[in-house]
C-alpha cells in the first residue's frame, strides 16, 4: 500500500507495509497495517494457530 508516514520526524509518501492473513477458504481472515516489526512475526502466528 502507498499512503503517507512520518520517519525520522519527516512526513514523505512511501510504502506502508501491510500484512494478510488468508484462510483455508481463501478469503482475508485478519490484516494487520501499518506493520511494527518488532514482534509481528509472533503476533501473526498466533493469529494463524487460532485459525487452526
């Protein structure tokens, strides 16, 4: 996705990472943006075993 952020205090058009969880049908279960890096990972999988 390309939208507005703010970086180092400087507000620019870039990318914004953005994250979608699918489900076994096929279809958008959960999306997670803007994206934090710090314990996305973590947070994602928990989101994919509930899907389980």
């Amino acid at each position: 996705m390309i939208g507005e952020k703010v970086s180092f205090g400087k507000t620019s058009i870039g990318l914004i990472r953005t994250t979608y969880l699918i489900d076994a049908e096929g279809k958008i279960a959960q999306v997670w943006s803007p994206v934090t890096v710090k314990d996305h990972a973590a947070v994602v999988l928990e989101a994919v075993r509930k899907l389980a």
